[in-house]
C-alpha cells in the first residue's frame, strides 16, 4: 500500500524543546535564561553528527539522536502520494503542523487538526467550578475521520487485494 499517515510530521523533539522554552520565556518575562536553554538546544542539535560518532556505544543516546537528527518533513519532499496529518492543538509537539502547507506547497497533504485535543487525543474537561475532571479521550473519532479519508483518497480496491 502506498500512502501515509503522520503525526507530528515536521519537528524533532529538539525543536519541540525549543518551542517550550520560548513559550516559557513569553510567560515568564525571563527571556535570557531561556535563551541560554534555547541557544543550548541548537548547539546539540548542529553537534549531532560529531555526537554520533562520539557515544556510538550509547543505546539512550543514539535513541535520544533519532529523534532528533532530521526534521520529519524533509524525508516527505519526494513523496507523491496522498499525506493525511493528524494532530491535537494541545498538543505542543504538534505546533509546526500548522506550517506544513508552506514546507511543502507541492504536496498532497491533507491536514485534520483536532481543537483542543492533547498528544492521546485527550480534552482537559473541567466542572462548572473551574475544577478538573478526567479527560475525555476521542480515539474512536480520530480513527473514524482516518478510515473516511482512506476511502475518499484511495481505489478502495486496495484494502482488499
């Protein structure tokens, strides 16, 4: 079968970390202390490639490069088939999804975003005290919206062969 669906397609989880620390230093009023952070982050980032070669016996480490070694979206450039992105706005792993159209103009890429929703496709819930009640997951529905735009996009022959 060939087509794909991603979550999270464009960011590393460097770049994730980045977005944290910017938010914290917008909410905070303490932008030099997480610019360090921030300036800290790239440098590991550009220093990857020496890394690699520097801890090649260290499992946590190499796992820990290969989630941050590429963006996602730079291995999509060629792929010409269909792309549904899925994704929570709550979820601040998933911020960069909004700038898929620009990172890739010339893409199929079809984009679901689920208002409110977490990375488990959760919503914080709250009584009318303003208190926290236990989230409500939404699975079934992202599930269902997925199996909707595999039969839009696809012969639905090829479920079947």
């Amino acid at each position: 079968m060939k087509w794909l669906l991603l979550n999270k397609i464009v960011r590393c989880r460097i770049s994730e970390s980045i977005i944290r620390e910017r938010v914290k230093s917008l909410e905070t009023k303490n932008g030099d202390s997480n610019q360090i952070e921030i300036n800290e982050l790239v440098n590991d980032y550009k220093n990857i490639p020496v890394s690699r070669i520097k801890y090649k016996n260290s499992i946590e480490f190499n796992n820990w490069l290969s989630y941050n070694e590429n963006l996602s979206y730079e291995s999509l450039r060629k792929f010409k088939k269909p792309i549904l992105i899925v994704y929570g706005t709550a979820d601040i792993g998933s911020i960069h999804n909004d700038l898929i159209p620009f990172l890739l103009p010339e893409s199929n890429v079809n984009i679901k975003a689920y208002t409110n929703y977490g990375h488990n496709y959760e919503k914080k819930e709250f009584d009318i005290e303003g208190k926290p009640k236990e989230d409500s997951y939404h699975w079934d529905e992202v599930f269902k919206d997925v199996i909707n735009w595999l039969w839009r996009s696809f012969d639905t022959k090829i479920f079947f062969n």
